[in-house]
C-alpha cells in the first residue's frame, strides 16, 4: 500500500514517464531504497525532499506539498539546519517551533501569507 509520499511520487514519475528505476537514476539512490520509502517500509532520508525538488525543479505549490508528504513519513519531525544562521534567526526559529501550537488559525495564516509574499 502507498503512503502519501508514495502516491506523490509515483504520480510525479507518471507525470515525467518515468519508472521507478528512471526515478531512482535521477535521485541517484537504489530502486530498492526508493520503493521502501514510498510504501512507507522506510522512511525518507535527510535531505530527501531538497534532492527531489532539485531533481524535477517542481513548482512552489507541488515543493510544498512534497515537504508535507515527507514531513508525515517521517514521522511529523521537521528539521532545518541552523549552521550558516545568525544568532537572531536561529533564536527566531527556535521561538517559532516552540509557540506554533499556541498560535491561532488566523496568525498562521498570516505567517503563511508572509512566507509567501511574490511567489505567486
């Protein structure tokens, strides 16, 4: 059975006529890592979602919906790397991530619509 992540990728490779073995040359892994990921028998590697939006140069609206799908596969836990930072904007971060729950519907969106200013 396909996880959301799977179905993104297999619709993703259907879209570009591509195999399972084509998808993986491209993301330059093992077929066999790549059909474990997307039946959910293992879960996406570190970095996974930047090598496949690379891969296919995807459009915001479909990055984001990749980022989602690998977020959940793995286990709902996003990461960022904080090294090249600021102090100021990893303490931004950091202050983001701990009061996100405490946030209301409309401060999320709001924040989005922030996050997303030009990309349309």
């Amino acid at each position: 059975m396909l996880t959301p992540l799977g179905k993104f990728l297999r619709k993703l490779r259907l879209d570009n006529d591509q195999l399972l073995r084509d998808m993986a040359e491209r993301l330059d892994m093992p077929s066999s890592t790549l059909s474990a990921i997307e039946t959910g028998r293992r879960k996406p590697p570190q970095g996974f979602a930047e090598k496949v939006g690379r891969a296919y140069a995807l459009a915001d609206e479909l990055e984001q919906s990749l980022y989602s799908c690998v977020s959940e596969a793995s286990g709902w836990s996003i990461g960022i790397d904080a090294s090249s930072l600021s102090k100021g904007d990893r303490n931004t971060a950091i202050a983001f991530a701990r009061r996100f729950s405490d946030l209301d519907d409309e401060d999320k969106d709001r924040i989005w619509d922030i996050l997303n200013k030009g990309k349309e």
